[in-house]
C-alpha cells in the first residue's frame, strides 16, 4: 500500500465522527489535491509532507463545527453502536436457534435412515437388501456435506453479529481471526483440496441416483414405497358376533367387502416388516388398532408403504356400524347390501363408496376427497372442511352438508330433501333430481344445471357469493334471496319465483321459455316438456334487478332504492310500488303495468314491438321523473 493510500486510510479512520456525507466530501477534497499533484509530478513524500496530519485535519474540522460537536457526535455514535449489539445479540440468538433445529432436524433424520438401513437386512430379496443400503449410506453422506454447509452459512452471518457485539464492548473495530473460519475450508486445507467436498457430494449424488434406479426398477423398496405395496401378507379369521367395526385412527389402504362364502369375518392385511394386526372386543364392537408406519426422509422415497386391510364380511352376518378414522389414508367400501350406518372421520385422505345400501352416513374431516356412486342411503351428514365431495348416480333421501372451502358435485342424483351450508366453497348440482332443498352461501360459487326440483326451493347468496341456475324446473315455489350476492338465471321453469333483495344482484333470463336448439338434446327436451305458467313477487332494497326475455303471468311487489330493467319480455299483469327506483323498461308487451311511484326514474319504451299493454302510474308522480313512450296507452288517476 503507498504512502497516499496510507494517508487517505488514516483520514477515513480520523473523520469517522462526521456524518458520512461530510466525511465523504473532505475526503473528496484531499484526494483531487493528490490527484491533481501527482499530475503535475509531485512525488508521494513530498506531496504528503506538504499535507497537515489526519489528526490535524479531523480536528480543525471538529473546532469548526462547533466547541461541543465532537462530544456530541462521539456519544450519539456509542448510542448507535448500542442499539445495533443489542439487535445483533438479538439476531444471533435467533441464528443460534435455527442453527441447532436445522442440524437437530438432520441428525433425527439420519438416524430414521440408519434404523432403515437395519431394518432392510430382513428384506427377502438380497439385491433389494444391498441396493438399499447403498442408497441410505450415499443419502447420510449428502446429509452429512449439507450439515457441514448448513453451518458454515449460518456461522457467517452469526459470526458478522458476533463482530458489532465485541466491537462495541471494546469501543473499537477490529478484525477477528475467527471470522475467517469455516468448516468446510478447513476440511479442504486439512485434505489439500479447496473442493474435496463438493467432489464428495457429486459422487455421493451420482450414486445415490445410480442405487435408487436400481432399486426402482426391480421393484425393490423405494419402489414399493412410492406405489403403497407391501412384502408381506397374512389374514385372520375373526370368530364372535360383531354388530359393529371400529378402526382407530390409521394410515392405511383399508377395503370393506362382502363375501357370500364366509362363515366369519376375515381380515386380510398386509406389510413392510412384518408387524402384527391387533384386534379386540368391546361387548360386540370389533375394535382394530392401527398397524404404525415410519416417515425415513425429507422427499417421502423412503417412507414406509401404507399397510393395506381387506376386511371381508360375511353375508349372514348383521353388520349394523361401520367407523373409521383416518390420517392419510385410502377407505374403499363397496357392494355391501345388508343396511348399515358408516361413520367417517380424518385427514387428508381418499374415500370410495360404491354401490352400498347405507342407512345414515355421517362424515367429518379436513382435506377428504369423496368418490360416491350408486349408493343406497337413507341419510347422509357431511362436514367437510376443504376436500372434495362427489356423488354420482347417487340415491338420498336425504341429506345434510356444511361445506367450508370444499368441492362438492352431486350429479345424475336423486334427493328428497337437501339442506345445505356453502362457505367459501364450491358447489354444483348436476342432472339431479330433487325434492326440497334449502341452499344458503357465503361467499360461495354454486351451480344449477338440469335439475328439477319438485318441492320448494331456498337459495340465498351472501357477500361475494355467486349463484348460476341453467334449464332449471321447479314444480312448486322457488324464493331466491341476496344480501350484496349475486343469482343469475338462465332458462328455469317454476310455478311461483320469490325475490328478496337486500343489496345484491339477481339475473333472471328466458323464464317460463323453452329452449330453441337443432340439435336433440336429452336434457333440452326434458327442459321443454314441462310447461308451467309463472309468477313472479318482488320484495327489494337496494338491490339490481334485470328481467330478459321472460314469460310470466303476473309481476308483483315493492322496491326501495336500486334498479329494476325488464326488456323483450312478456308479463300479463305488472302490479308494483316503488320508492326512489330506477325503473327501464324496454319492449315490454302484456295486459296491465300498474306502478306506485314516490321519486325515482321512469322509462318506458317499446321500440321494437307493438304492444296492447295499458299503463297506469299512481302515487306521488311529482317526485318521480316519468319518460314513457307515447304510443304506450296510458290511463290517468281517477279523483
């Protein structure tokens, strides 16, 4: 380093009192006066004999500004350098802690890998033994490099930390010798190569890439993990009478089946190790424990396959409950003819039921995913919480949902009575049959489609809730309610539609009209075959209605605030009273448009229909803004 260098350092050191952009301008200064003298040819001595002394320049700048600035600076520094050790002692504790649980949870996991490793010697296959343990021994080592890299990242940063704390206990900068430390260098020093490690973790990679190939591909344990299938299979015949089956909670491949050749109940399972299934009785509830498996590893290659259980019950016997619990697990009931009732509860698990006759089926669980088809059930309450809920082909009669962030579709179904909670959800009801249903939504999105509803029908859409009803019949009455939600209808037959709008948004489009299409369409052509004559009642506040290409008998009801827009339809009798509504009404034909009016806006206008309709507008017509057409016949008030 010259002797300029030197000076400029010095100087640096001797102003670190002032605010850095002053000390950056001084030192801005000094250095294109060097500059400016080595250019003219001035030698390094003599241009910094000519030079006052750092000290001499940091001082003078101090006295000018001001007696007591140097003091003030030097505390308003120390108060700094305070602050910033505490948050360092902060931060490095917090290091220290994250630190110690990475490593903690590295050495858990190479330990499960070791027991893994142990567990593999009673293996039946020796090529699958010997693969394995290859696989495991190359997998340790990769955890091994990765802790040694783990900490050298994390003694870097804590070590930066560690720094501002000491230098503020010594009032002081200073370069530490353990701040040049690192594991991984050492290693390379102690082995004579920078990159022994990184070569290591290449090789260990490779081969545990080359070992799991292997492994897979004959269908060794890395294998059977990631496709479920287990080694080995035993079966139990259980003797007594049981009315009920109960499985602890499991993680598990379990089957539910009927064998018409049994004389006993007989349980079927299989595993990885050998472990036992454990049964007992309870009066007569079969009670079956559940057969643990291990996680080995961060990926899941490694982990133990789910056991699987096939319980076969005989024909004869009188099985009246069936409960399960479930964590990760796969439940498949099936073909079971005799009624019975079917608990279901867990996580994060699949669900098939398959042609059963149920008497009541009560599920609650978070993340379940439902696959329902043909069954036979009296009564059903689900409860689900995310997951997924279909039912197809379905028969219930009836049935109680509360679906929260879930998916539920109930297609080509049939149903007595529906009542339903959707939050946050999604919804569909799909060629389905059914006979009353009461929906409510909360920020929901639901669907309508082909479905005929033969009782009442309650639907209500709430916050950021959103209803579609396509080709919809009801037989009976239908009351759609919102509350800043929205409803759209588009083709839907019913013999009485309720309005009720609290804010929100409802759509009713091509009511009371058949569809017009060339092609043949099952569901079109049951859509057209009913033919049902309409009413429509209204009862608004501040909501928007639009009514589109409908027909109707009569139109009736009371609206505050909003807006009302009807056009290109027909309505025999209009009968309403308004306050502050915005009215449009655009090719309108019918019999009679009675309108109360108090404020509001009124527009009416056939400009594409010649239309008989008489118009008689009572009320406080004063107050209201009236624009009709003037070949609309009008009558006037009678005194």
């Amino acid at each position: 380093m010259s002797k300029i260098d030197d000076f400029l350092f010095e100087l640096e050191d001797e102003l670190r009192f002032l605010k850095k952009k002053d000390a950056n301008e001084i030192l801005k200064y000094y250095r294109n006066r060097i500059n400016i003298a080595t250019d003219y040819g001035e030698k390094e001595e003599h241009i910094i004999a000519t030079m006052p002394t750092p000290k001499k320049i940091a001082d003078e700048i101090y006295k000018s500004k001001g007696v007591n600035y140097l003091e003030k600076r030097t505390k308003q520094i120390r108060i700094k350098q305070i602050f910033n050790a505490i948050f360092s002692t902060i931060l490095l504790i917090m290091i220290a802690l994250a630190l110690i649980s990475i490593l903690a949870i590295m050495v858990v996991a190479s330990i499960k890998l070791i027991n893994l490793m142990i567990l593999s010697f009673k293996m039946i296959a020796l090529l699958d033994t010997i693969s394995l343990v290859l696989f495991i021994i190359c997998y340790i080592c990769i955890i091994l490099i990765a802790m040694i890299y783990v900490f050298d990242l994390f003694y870097i940063i804590g070590t930066h930390f560690l720094a501002n704390i000491l230098n503020t206990l010594k009032k002081d900068k200073k370069e530490y010798k353990f701040m040049n430390f690192t594991l991984s260098g050492s290693i390379g020093h102690i082995t004579k190569k920078k990159r022994f490690l990184v070569f290591m973790l290449v090789g260990f990679v490779g081969g545990l890439i080359v070992s799991g190939v292997f492994n897979f591909t004959n269908k060794g344990y890395i294998y059977r993990s990631i496709n479920d299938e287990v080694q080995i299979n035993k079966t139990l015949n259980v003797s007594g009478g049981t009315n009920k089956i109960k499985i602890l909670e499991s993680s598990a491949l379990i089957k539910f089946v009927q064998d018409d050749n049994l004389g006993n109940i007989v349980i079927s399972y299989g595993t990885e190790f050998n472990a036992n299934l454990n049964y007992h009785y309870e009066g007569t509830t079969l009670i079956i424990e559940p057969i643990k498996t291990t996680t080995y590893d961060f990926l899941g290659l490694l982990d133990e396959p789910l056991p699987s259980m096939q319980i076969a019950i005989p024909l004869n016997y009188n099985l009246e409950d069936i409960e399960v619990a479930l964590n990760d697990g796969i439940l498949d009931i099936a073909n079971i003819t005799k009624r019975f009732n079917v608990k279901i509860t867990g996580t994060s698990s699949t669900i098939a039921l398959t042609k059963n006759n149920i008497n009541t089926l009560e599920i609650e669980g978070y993340r379940l995913d439902f696959n329902n088809q043909e069954n036979n059930i009296n009564y059903a309450k689900i409860t689900m919480d995310s997951g997924n809920y279909w039912a197809d082909q379905d028969i219930c009669n009836e049935l109680e949902i509360d679906n929260h962030t879930g998916r539920f579709i109930f297609q080509n179904s049939t149903s007595q009575k529906i009542t339903m909670n959707a939050n946050a959800s999604q919804n569909a009801f799909d060629k389905a049959n059914i006979g009353r249903i009461s929906f409510a939504s909360q920020n929901a999105e639901s669907y309508f489609r082909d479905v005929v509803f033969e009782k009442e029908v309650s639907l209500s859409s709430r916050g950021a809730s959103k209803i579609t009803i396509e080709r919809v019949v009801v037989l009976e009455d239908i009351s759609l309610s919102v509350a800043s939600g929205t409803i759209k209808t588009e083709y839907m037959k019913a013999k009485q539609i309720n309005l009720d709008l609290k804010q929100g948004v409802i759509t009713l489009d091509s009511i009371g009209k058949d569809i017009t299409t060339s092609g043949e369409n099952t569901y079109f052509n049951n859509y057209n075959a009913y033919n049902i004559e309409s009413k429509l009642s209204i009862t608004s506040n501040k909501g928007d209605i639009a009514l589109t290409n409908i027909i109707i008998n009569q139109l009736s009801g009371t609206l505050n605030e909003g807006r009302l827009e009807i056009s290109y339809s027909n309505i025999l009798t209009t009968s309403l009273e308004e306050n502050n509504v915005t009215i449009s009404i655009n090719d309108l034909d019918g019999s009679n448009f009675d309108l109360n009016v108090n404020k509001g806006n009124i527009y009416f206008y056939n400009d594409h229909i010649d239309s008989n309709i008489i118009v008689k507008i009572t009320g406080n017509k004063l107050s209201a803004n009236l624009s009709i057409d003037k070949k609309i016949n009008q009558v006037e008030d009678e005194e």
